[in-house]
C-alpha cells in the first residue's frame, strides 16, 4: 500500500534483520487510518482480483505496442504496474520529453532521470494502472505524436 506505510518484503533469510532495522526507522507505528485500510484491503479479494486482471491484461498490450511505436521496454514489467522505456531514439532528456507529451497530447509519464541520475535522461516510466481503454487511448496518442515528430 504505497503511501499509506503498509507492507511486506519477501528478502533472503541472511537480510530479513538488516531490512527490519531500516524498514523500522521509516514506518514504525503505522498511522491508525493506515492499519484500517489495510485490514480492509484484505478482505476486498474479488475487487483486488479484478484490478489484477485489468493490470495484467493492459501489460500484455503494452508490451507488443509499445515497441511498434518505439518506446522499447527496457526492463521486466513484472514487480508493479510500470513499463520502463526507452526514449533515446526521440530525446535523451526525458524531462523535457514528459513535459512536452504532457503539453501535446496529454499523457503523463514519469522521467527517467528520477529513478537514475546518471542515465535516466533515456528513460521514461509509464503506469498501466488505467483501464484498458486509457491505456489504448495513451498508446495511440503517443503513437500518432511521435509519428508525426519524425
């Protein structure tokens, strides 16, 4: 539950306690609203299960449509709901590529550079977390622009 500081990790049995000393100094006591919603989260399988399937069925899309369009995935899409992409062939500042897709066409994009200091002017990072029509709708806006700037 991102935000809310509630989770778990799954770590090697040698790194359980030196994640618990760290992990305890950034959400020891979780707030009382934060436990509350995680309780009630965990008893919402059927919608959790459904966000699942949407997730999953947008990342299949995503990872043919994408690369025709040229934005190559770059990374696994299998710890969240993030593609990872390649923007060189278009910029190698993705800021300034996320602002101006934002402006253009509007669709938001994490850059790169916020994961990876040194070479994350290539990268930007999209969410699948929509559903299947906003995803489709953002790949064919992009398509279209980036078609079009060439």
């Amino acid at each position: 539950m991102t935000g809310w500081r509630v989770g778990w990790m799954v770590l090697p049995e040698k790194l359980v306690r030196v994640f618990e000393q760290l992990a305890q100094n950034i959400y020891i006591s979780a707030p009382e609203l934060s436990q509350i919603a995680a309780e009630a989260a965990l008893k919402a399988r059927p919608q959790l299960d459904g966000y699942r399937e949407i997730y999953s069925a947008n990342r299949d899309f995503l990872i043919n449509a994408l690369p025709e369009i040229g934005l190559p995935i770059v990374s696994p899409m299998d710890g969240a709901f993030y593609a990872y992409v390649d923007v060189s062939g278009h910029s190698n500042d993705s800021m300034a590529f996320s602002r101006k897709m934002l402006a253009e066409i509007d669709v938001a994009a994490t850059p790169g550079a916020d994961f990876d200091p040194l070479t994350g002017g290539r990268y930007l990072r999209l969410s699948y977390a929509g559903t299947e029509a906003e995803i489709r709708q953002a790949v064919e806006r992009m398509g279209n622009w980036l078609s079009r700037a060439q």
